[in-house]
C-alpha cells in the first residue's frame, strides 16, 4: 500500500467517497466502483473501496465510531491490538505514573491511541513506511495528534531514555506465517527484554502460548481474555517480578497465582465449570477451584466439579444432567429422549470432533443442551448439561458401563 494513499483518503473528495462507502456491501462492489468513477478518479476510487473493506473488517476490534474513522492497512487490522485490550493495559501503565512512553513497533496505532486516551505522551515508532503513514492518519483523525509522535525507524535504533515507560509488540509473523518460536519474533524477543529493562516500566507482548519457562523471573506474566477468548500475553517490568496473573474482560476481574498444589481429583458433582481461557493459559485452574470450592474431573483435564453453584468469573457453570461412559449410540438415544434439537459440544481430552458428533446423532426437538466429550478419572465420557442458573438443585442421574 502506497504512503501516499492515505494523504488522498484524508482530501475532501477522499473524504467524500469514505462517507458514502461506510455500508456498502461488497459483494455489489463492481456496480458501485463503476458509478464512483463517474465522478471521482479511478485511482482513489480503489484506494477508498479497500479502505471501506479494511474498516468493516476492524469494527470487530475497534467498534464502529472509531474504525469507520481510522485507516488501515491489511496487515495492521489483522495484527493490531483489540481496542478493549489496548485500553486496559493502556490504563495499567497510567495506574503505575507513565507519563511518557516509547510504543516500539506501533503498528497502525491501536495501542497509542489507547495510552494517548488514557493521557500519556506516545512516541510510536514502526519501520513500515505506509504503517506510519495510517498510524499518524489515525492520530489526527481521532484528534490525539498532539499526544501521539509516530516516526519510522527500525525500533532497535530508537533512544528511549527520557521516557518512563517501553511497551514492545514485536511481529510474531514471518515469510511463512505465524512463528511460534520467541526469537524469530520480530525484533527477537530477548532484544525486546533488553528494551524493556531500560526504563522503570515496561510491557512486552507475547504469544498467548509461551511456554512458562521461557516467562523471565524478573517479569509478572498476565494472560488477557476477551469474551472469553484469549486474545494476548504480556510480560510485564517494574511490576511484581514472579506473578502470574489472568485477566478477563470486559469485567476487568484478575485472578493472580498463590503457588497453589493441583486441586485433588474428585466425583463428578452437581455443576461442571469451565475455566476461562486466561486462567487455564497462567496455570490459574487451582486458584479457580478454590474460588468455587470444588475439584477436577480429572488430573489431566481443566474441567472443575462441584457440588454447590458458586458465582465466579473465571469460570462458566453447567448444571450436570447426565453423566455416561462414552458412546454415540447411547448420546443419540438420551436426545432423542429428551427432544433436544440444539446441541452445543464442547471437548477436551477428546479426539471426536464435534462437526461429527452433531452428524452422527442427528439432534431434533425444542429443546437445547450442552454435551461435553471428556475424560472423567481416566475413562472417555460424556456429560449432558446446559448453563447453570438459579433453581438448578437436584442430582443429576449417572449411567453405568
């Protein structure tokens, strides 16, 4: 994408073109490219229609009013930081006193934007020239130019004294797609722990999947869930060295490490509950099981079990119907049974998928429920179940092999 693009975008006729393309629909989008050029330049017709493609695509992680103000580039919406993300981490380095920060490979702007909402002075610093071109556009357009400085350079030449803070994302994609080795980051990881303990505060964002011991003891690792899906890891400086942490949105609830022992491995009770992602990701499923004062299904499973149904946000509660040994004959004939047409599965511990156990079965009926394909003490099983709520009292029955 050419640097110059965004300038054209930015002019009135772009300007113009971006307003009417806001809910277009792409499929109608050879009809409507025709009739814009009628009036505008063809150049800058393409340029506002990938623009439009680009920031439909960034609603999911932006929202409407600021992504249909902002601009893109392919790889900066897939690879930005969820403006939901970026606030609260932006909010923790206010918390800690940043005043000033060094944004290191700041991509289009989704975390300077953030830090720059919550008040604090942003030096973004990226070496894709049309990356820098979208991240100042994004600056002005969201009138935080003042607060945000974007250059383009190789952040590894970048000067960070005199700033308090260093957040680093380094690319975590190379020429053959996503690495999950941390030293084929981009820069390498180790450079951007150097980074980071320059300064008094410092966060490095890494793959949600790295490995905890490759988690540096001088850092605090926080894992971020968003709806329940577990969008980044972080490994934080100036902090609490040696603390693990999960974080769930949009709540903000944070459940951090106590050094727990793995919780003892007990019956199937009333209520299954499902550890949020963040919290199985930090080793936090014991601090969990404390919470709801139950245990596992299984020592190799993430699955907790209790008898009483305890509010908790680090996990979703299922009352427990059914419990059998596993078999999609018998699955199928406990649906047919209970009129179930709509049927959730969910699995761990299992090699079924669940497209073939919808297939197999062949669920019909009014009725909703949740199957849970597992192990249960070492043995495959099957829990039939649906979202706990109040009133969910009585036992649940179990079938025997």
């Amino acid at each position: 994408m050419d640097v110059d693009v965004f300038a054209e975008l930015e002019s009135a006729a772009g300007q113009a073109l971006l307003a009417q393309l806001r809910e277009h629909d792409p499929a109608d989008e050879l009809a409507v490219a025709t009739r814009l050029r009628r009036t505008y330049d063809a150049g800058l017709v393409s340029a506002a229609l990938a623009q439009a493609r680009l920031r439909q695509r960034a609603v999911a992680k932006f929202g409407a009013e600021d992504a249909y103000r902002m601009y893109f580039t392919p790889n900066g919406v897939e690879q930005s930081t969820r403006a939901s993300v970026a606030a609260h981490r932006a909010a923790r380095f206010k918390e800690l006193g940043v005043r000033r920060l060094a944004d290191l490979c700041g991509g289009i702007g989704g975390d300077a934007i953030a830090l720059a909402r919550a008040g604090i002075q942003v030096l973004a610093v990226d070496r894709d020239a049309p990356t820098c071109a979208a991240a100042r556009a994004n600056a002005a357009a969201l009138g935080l130019a003042d607060l945000i400085e974007v250059r383009c350079a190789d952040v590894t030449e970048v000067d960070t004294a005199g700033y308090d803070a260093v957040f680093v994302d380094p690319a975590r994609r190379t020429g053959r797609g996503r690495t999950f080795d941390p030293e084929a980051y981009s820069p390498p990881l180790s450079r951007a722990l150097t980074a980071a303990r320059t300064v008094p505060v410092a966060a490095v964002k890494v793959a949600p999947g790295i490995p905890h011991e490759a988690v540096p003891e001088d850092a605090e690792a926080e894992w971020v869930a968003d709806g329940g899906d577990v969008k980044e890891a972080a490994l934080w400086f100036g902090t609490a060295p040696g603390r693990v942490r999960a974080t769930l949105l949009p709540s903000g609830a944070a459940l951090t490490g106590r050094g727990l022992p793995d919780p003892e491995v007990r019956p199937v009770g009333r209520f299954l509950y499902e550890p949020d992602g963040a919290v199985i990701r930090a080793h936090l499923v014991a601090e969990a099981a404390e919470e709801i004062g139950g245990g596992l299904i299984d020592e190799t499973i993430a699955y907790l079990t209790a008898d009483e149904l305890r509010p908790t946000p680090y996990a979703t509660a299922y009352a427990i119907d059914e419990v059998l040994p596993f078999g999609l004959k018998r699955l199928k004939a406990l649906l047919r049974e209970r009129e179930v047409g709509t049927l959730t599965v969910k699995k761990r511990g299992s090699a079924v998928e669940p497209e073939e156990v919808r297939r197999r079965v062949k669920p019909r009926g009014p009725n909703a429920a949740t199957v849970f394909l597992t192990r249960v003490a070492g043995a495959p099983a099957m829990m039939l179940g649906r979202p706990a709520g109040e009133g969910d009292t009585q036992t649940y029955r179990t079938y025997q092999t």
